[in-house]
C-alpha cells in the first residue's frame, strides 16, 4: 500500500512537473530526501557523532589525549613518531591544530629547503644525522597502501662554508667535532678551492669546510605533504582552528626548602574556528607547542611568563617570528651543476635551483635591520644594497644577473641563543616545546619530533640526548649557542 | 542463526565504515581517478575493517625493508675479487690482487650495499647499469673512488635523476660515463650539456642531442668538444 501511494506520487509529480516549472513550485525530490534520511540514521550508529541539532564535522573531537598546535613540518613529524613508538594500536589519540590549511605563511614551506651537519653543536650534528636517514629512507617510514611513492627532490651537492681569519680556528674546530660524530666534512685551502670551483673568487677565504656526503637541499613541500598522508593513515585527527585558551588547574606545593611553587596542568584547549566565533573544548591530556613563529603567542596563552621578571614564573618563550627574504635570480654565466649550497664568511648564501642557471639566496639582516614582521611583503632594496654586493665580489659571474622571485618567511627565533625549545616546561608540566629552531627547524624535524615523543611517551630522551635544549635554560641563563645559523 | 549473524556483521561494517568517516572527510589528498576506477575488493575490504588495513600496511613495510635485507647477503658473496664479471673458483687466491672493475649491472644493490665497493681504492670501472635500486643518494656516496675511477655506467637505472648526476663531479678523473637511457632525468639534452661541462675531461654518452630540448642558446654555450 506505501509502495502504491509512493508511485502514485511519483506520478503525479511526473504530471505536474511540467507546469509546474513555470510558476517556481518546488519539486519533491525524492532521491535526495532518502539519502538524507539515510544519513541521518547512520549517524545514531555507534562511532559516528550524533548531532541532531547542527553540523558538528568541521569541529574537532572533545577528548583528545595529546593536541598538537601547529600543523607543520615539526608538529606533523611529533604526530607521526608519537603515533609509530605508541605501544598499542589506536592507544594515543592525536589531533593537529592548524589554523591556515594552505600554509601560506607557515615557515616549512617557505623555506630554502637546505639540510647540512655543518653546526657547531654535537647535539645538532646528531639531529641532523638522524634527519637525514630518515629522508633517505622516507619511502619506509612514510609508506601508505595504496599511494604512490614519495620523491623529495633531494640534491645532495653539499655545504660549502667560507671562513676569514677570523673565523678559521673555529671553522677547523667545528669540523673537527663533526667529523668525530660521523659527518662526512672536509677542509680546504683557497688553493685547492680555486681549483675545485674556477668561478669562486677566493680573496678573503682562508679556510672552507665541504660536505661530501649526506648534505643538499629538498622540496619541504613534499615532506610536509607525505607526513600529512601517512599521518592520517595513522589515525591523527587534524582540525583547521586557532588555539585560544588553555584552561589549567593549578596545583600549590612547596619546596624542600619552604618556596611555593604553583603547577599548572593544561585540561582544556579552546579551539575557535576560522571566520566564526565558534568554538569547542577539547579535553586533553598533554599539549605540544609547535606553533613555529607564533610560538611565543601561545605560550603566553598558558601564562608562561606571567610573573615577576627574574623568576622561573617570569620567564617568557623567547621566540618570535623574523622576516627572512629569500631572493630567484637568473644568471647566465653562472656556475654550473657542481655549485654547492655556499654559505660566505658574511652570512651571504646562495645555492642553484634547477638546471636553467638560475639561483636563490638571501641574508640575514643584523639586529638593528631587523624588519617589521607583521606581513611577508619583500623589500628589494634589501637585495640590491646588502646581498647583491657580496654576491658580485664572490662570484664574478653575479655582477650581472636579473632578479626573477622573491619571497619573505618567518624564522621561529629564539632570541636567547638560536636553538630550538624541546621538552616540557617546569611550571605548566604538560606543555610540551618543538619550536625555537631560527632557520633550521626543518633539517632537525624527524629528529626532533622522535625527541619530543620520547618524552611524551617515555619521559626522558632515549636515543639523542636533548637535556640542553629544554626550557629551563632560559631561566638559569645556560646559553647553548649555535653559530652557524645564517 | 544466519539472520542474527548477518545483521551483526552488517552493523560491524557499518560501526567500522562510519568510524572512518572523519578520515575520509579531512583526507589531505583524494585518491586519483583512475585509482578509485580500479577499486579492487582488496581495497574495499581493507577501507572497512582496520585488521586488513594493518595486514596491508605491514606487507607494504616489509616489502620495502626486504631490499635491504637481501642485498647485503648478496653482496657478500660477489664482492671477492674478480676480474670483469668472470666467477671463478679460485677468487680466494686472488685477495691481495687489486680490484680494477666491477660489473654490478642489474644486481639489487643499494645504498648500505655500496658499502662493500668504497674501499676498493684501485677501482678503474664500475658498471651499475639497468640497477633499479641505484638513486641519487647512492651516487653521492661514490667521491671515494674519485682517485681512480676512469669508467662508469649508470646507463638504464630508473631512480637516478639529474640532481644525482650533479654529485659526480667528484670523480675527476673520470674518462668515460654512459647516462644513457636514464627515464627520470628531466630535459635529457640539456643535462648531458651540464655534465659536459661539469667534466672537462670525460666523454659522456648517451642522451642525444635528438632526445633533448637543445635551443640555439644551449648549442653555442658547449665548450668541450662532442664526440658523438
């Protein structure tokens, strides 16, 4: 009888549709009234969320175990590791916040894409080692069923670092040092640099360090990518929302020596959505900083810094975003398929990009240049009065070249000593840094996002010591300083 | 009961597939369109329960680990000296011989595999042809050959590209290279220019001048001499 009536209906509406049409009657459109009818039913299913009242997909889950806040390279690389060393399948519940899904001025992909072990700290030797592995073998870590495999463009022609007088004992030092923690560098003369590299004009260099091995330059673009595809393989949930309260609950107690110490546990994160004022609770249980330039914001949401100055209350995240530029020039006399990623002894750096004769490169301003980083616009005038100068006395063949591109990024700076912030903080115990890298976040992401989840997982660094790197330093003024940062 | 039974596989695949829900919906890259046309029951299968997913996930890794595992045996056995691709029974009395060639063509060895070739400070020729686990990374391993080796043959391997290519510079006293027939190298003309002129002193073959894009420009700019 319902089957009967339902034709009859059809029919009828077969008949009116024609008429219909002109005076704008709506139409009973039955295939997709089914179809919601069946959605709705699958949603009372268990696993699915039950919302009769409005659309609740777009917003994250309301219990998570670990939130990540930030979705690049360093947050993405702390999801995976934490769901790959998780003892039990499905035992961790991850959710990655992001606020921008195109990654317009997320630092990762903005980034020259360099990756070397040529540092002046073991520690991030080490890091970068690891890095490195892990990119080699990437179609092992990153496998997914069913996807194509993942080419990272890798170009492994070396670092090439210039040292004056000055800087030459220190050059030898540093190479010495990193060939004992396993990176394939050596020295050269200017002689033997001249020989080696006919279109380099040595004057000024007495001593450079080359990378044999092991040290080029990628696309972080297709890193960030085949993370995001085999994390949520994975089981990570992402959400596109910014972070705008933590809820803590503090925890008073006092030490041997009767000081008071407030603990604060993060137990909710707000997460507003994009464009509204929307926004969910998330329960969680531990909390990663991994907000690159912005990290600094976040860690003041958490009331980290907020107390008398000198304290460890008072301490502040010292990392902010700077601007960086990064200039495309065409030159074409330029140096061929064998030029190094070159880092001068002024901070200048330059390196090929592709195989038309083009090149990219930029500077590091000094502090007092330091430029305004609340937007990405390029100052050109940086290029023609600060780079193109040492460029031209370097390599002759730059005295004439044609600017094609330009772009600007953020470094995540650590004002205190330009390494990263890795670990929990004293005070507020589950908040967890990956961030402060200035410059060289990338080449140490597998690395450190293997550190952060041991941690996490854990509760102490298994398999490269990061003791140096934690908070606490900036409280008790222990500098680790890296030097070769450009 | 078959009836009860069905019922409660159906809301098990139901309880699976909606759970899925959120992955499919926040999936960064969507399955290409002839993937999804080639939809086989294995991949249908593996989408709705998460045991088969996880039978696939670790085939897949131990599909890719098992590279490495068997080339190492492999290349303990024909690294002994020998002279160009000849095996013989009396290798053993060979040792304290110089290793001039060796002809690795088509074998599985990769990366860690080259470890075994590196110390042969006397090596004169390799031939690492139609290797399909020979990439870019391998070949920034070979600079330690770069004393004596005068012959390489990369002709035919899938993985090397030009970025690869770049790091041979190394080898300068390299007389011979065959980049022939190598399917991931972009603009093959114009590589094999750079390579010209990245090794003055080599003979480069393969990547015709017929392959490539070669405009008036790029002709003018080789300086060495083509011998083909």
């Amino acid at each position: 009888m319902f089957r009967s009536a339902l034709r009859l209906r059809s029919s009828r509406v077969l008949l009116v549709r024609g008429l219909g049409t002109r005076r704008g009657g709506s139409t009973l459109d039955w295939d997709e009234k089914v179809s919601d009818i069946k959605k709705k039913i699958g949603s009372i299913l268990p696993g699915e969320t039950w919302a009769p009242l409005y659309d609740t997909r777009h917003l994250p889950p309301e219990h998570s175990d670990v939130v990540i806040v930030g979705g690049g390279v360093l947050g993405l690389s702390v999801a995976f590791w934490l769901k790959k060393l998780q003892k039990k399948r499905d035992g961790i519940r991850v959710l990655v916040v992001e606020r921008d899904h195109t990654y317009s001025k997320a630092s990762t992909v903005l980034s020259v894409g360099g990756i070397r072990q040529q540092f002046s700290l073991p520690e991030n030797v080490q890091l970068s080692l690891f890095s490195v592995n892990f990119l080699r073998n990437i179609n092992e870590y990153l496998a997914v069923v069913d996807s194509p495999p993942l080419d990272l463009q890798f170009n492994p022609s070396g670092y090439l670092l210039l040292a004056s007088e000055q800087g030459a004992a220190n050059l030898e030092n540093n190479v010495k040092m990193q060939r004992q923690e396993g990176a394939k560098v050596g020295l050269m003369s200017p002689q033997q640099l001249q020989n080696k590299f006919p279109w380099m004009n040595v004057k000024g260099v007495a001593l450079a360090s080359y990378g044999m091995e092991d040290e080029g330059w990628f696309d972080p673009w297709s890193l960030l990518q085949g993370l995001r595809r085999k994390v949520q393989s994975m089981g990570v949930l992402f959400c596109q929302g910014e972070v705008t309260r933590f809820t803590t609950s503090s925890n008073s107690m006092v030490t041997s020596s009767g000081e008071e110490v407030v603990l604060k546990r993060i137990y909710e994160v707000h997460v507003k959505m994009n464009n509204s004022l929307e926004y969910q609770p998330v329960e969680c249980a531990i909390v990663i900083n991994a907000a690159g330039a912005w990290s600094g914001q976040i860690a003041e949401l958490a009331g980290i810094g907020k107390g008398p100055p000198g304290t460890l209350k008072g301490t502040k995240l010292p990392v902010e975003p700077r601007k960086r530029y990064v200039y495309v020039w065409h030159c074409p006399q330029g140096p061929g398929l064998e030029m190094p990623f070159v880092a001068d002894t002024n901070g200048v750096y330059f390196r090929r990009e592709g195989l038309g004769n083009n090149y990219l490169g930029g500077l590091s301003p000094t502090e007092e240049e330091e430029p305004d980083p609340i937007n990405l616009d390029v100052d050109h005038d940086f290029f023609q009065d600060k780079v193109w100068p040492h460029l031209g006395r370097r390599v002759p063949a730059f005295q004439s070249l044609k600017v094609q591109n330009a772009w600007a990024g953020y470094y995540d700076y650590n004002t205190f000593d330009q390494n990263g912030v890795v670990g929990p903080h004293p005070l507020v115990v589950n908040m967890y840094f990956a961030t402060g890298f200035s410059g060289h976040g990338l080449q140490h992401a597998p690395a450190v996002g293997r550190a952060v989840a041991e941690m996490v997982l854990e509760g102490h660094f298994q398999t490269i010591d990061m003791s140096p790197f934690l908070f606490s330093r900036f409280h008790l003024g222990e500098k680790v300083q890296e030097d070769n940062i450009f | 009961m078959a009836a009860p039974r069905s019922f409660l596989c159906r809301l098990a695949l139901a309880y699976n597939g909606s759970s899925r829900g959120m992955h499919g919906l926040s999936g960064a890259v969507p399955p290409e369109g002839n993937q999804r046309k080639r939809r086989t029951l294995l991949q249908f299968l593996s989408d709705h329960f998460y045991d088969v997913e996880a039978l696939r996930l670790y085939l897949l890794q131990r599909k890719m680990s098992k590279v490495h595992q068997e080339n190492r045996f492999q290349d303990h056995e024909w690294i002994r000296p020998n002279k160009r691709g000849h095996f013989s029974g009396e290798f053993l009395k060979l040792l304290t011989v110089p290793v001039q060639a060796v002809d690795a063509s088509g074998c599985a060895i990769n990366y860690d595999g080259l470890d075994n070739l590196l110390p042969l400070k006397e090596l004169q020729s390799l031939s690492l042809q139609h290797c399909p686990h020979v990439d870019d990374w391998c070949l920034s391993r070979l600079y330690p050959l770069a004393g004596s080796l005068q012959e390489l043959s990369l002709s035919g391997c899938p993985q090397i590209s030009e970025r690869g290519l770049a790091c041979l510079h190394h080898l300068q006293n390299l007389r011979r290279l065959d980049i022939s027939n190598l399917p991931a190298v972009s603009y093959p003309g114009l590589t094999r220019i750079l390579v010209e002129e990245m090794l003055p002193n080599c003979e480069v073959l393969g990547m015709d001048e017929a392959q490539g894009l070669l405009g008036p420009e790029e002709q003018l700019q080789t300086a060495s001499p083509n011998p083909a």
